[in-house]
C-alpha cells in the first residue's frame, strides 16, 4: 500500500483532534523516520496546542543522550529492538512532560540490513504515562516508502492509544 503525504496529514489532524479534546500532549522520539512524525503533526495549524516535543535521535548516543536509554542495550539487543523503543518513550515522556509518546527505530534502508533485522524492519512502542505497547514490523519498498509507512503505523498507533485501544491492533 502507498501511503501519502494528504493520509498522513488526516491522520494527524484526527490525532490532533483527539488530544485537544482530552487536554492531552504527545512527544515523538525518531530515530528512522529522521523527523517524519513530528512534520507531520506539526502541518496541523494549532497543533502547539497538543504537540509537546519531538526528538530526532538517530544515533545511539543522542539515543543515550536526549532521551537516557541505557547504552548497555545497544551491545546487547541493538538500536532496532523492543527495548530500545521503549527506553525512547519513557524518555520522550520524562524529558518532554507529554502524557503520550511514540518512539520508533529501525532500518529504512537500502543498506544497512542483517539477518535479524532486515530492511524494512522497524520497531514501534507507544505510551501514555501508565501502559506501555510495542510491535515489530516488516515494511516494503524503498527508503522514502518504508519511512512513510512508519510514519503512518505510529500515527494509526497513537489514535488507538488517545482511543484507549491497543496500538498494536492494526
């Protein structure tokens, strides 16, 4: 499926709508989408009204850094796994104050790849100050599609979340 730029811009104005209606604010830690998520929360006019922060860590050391995730995890599971996305929310959540998050991390290619995560694979993990929800997932394409298919699996993610539903249900 091709994802667009006008189904990300939907998405994120629904999400916009959502959070305003609850008081709510969201933060974004990225590491593969470079940003795509905040950029598109941030097309919605208003959106400072909900959007608290976005965090573009691409290396594991502003990983460390910005958000604290440990550096043991990068020697143990790797940039691209679980724990690392969750370590990014929690930080996303404490640096930012933001009652909702989303982290992701993974490989948009085209290089890059291994044999436990290829191109494609991305981690999701979203939070909203009491649960917590990740998912691995398997992208198609090429680097701009994969980025823009994660953009849209965070959005889509987050809805359920604000909705009280599981993110990982789509």
């Amino acid at each position: 499926m091709i994802v667009n730029e006008q189904d990300l811009t939907r998405l994120a104005a629904e999400l916009g709508q959502r959070l305003q209606v609850q008081g709510a604010q969201v933060s974004t830690a990225e590491s593969c989408t470079g940003g795509g998520i905040a950029e598109a929360i941030t097309r919605i006019p208003g959106s400072s009204a909900w959007f608290e922060a976005g965090y573009v860590t691409y290396s594991n050391g502003q990983k460390n850094k910005q958000l604290a995730v440990p550096e043991v995890l990068f020697a143990t599971v790797g940039a691209v796994s679980r724990e690392v996305v969750e370590a990014m929310v929690r930080g996303a959540q404490a640096q930012s104050g933001a009652r909702y998050a989303v982290a992701v991390s993974g490989v948009a290619g085209p290089d890059g790849g291994s044999a436990q995560a290829p191109v494609g694979t991305v981690w999701l993990a979203w939070g909203d100050g009491e649960q917590l929800c990740s998912a691995r997932r398997q992208f198609a394409g090429d680097r701009g599609e994969i980025r823009r298919q994660t953009v849209e699996a965070a959005l889509q993610g987050l809805l359920r979340l604000v909705a009280q539903e599981n993110p990982n249900a789509g």
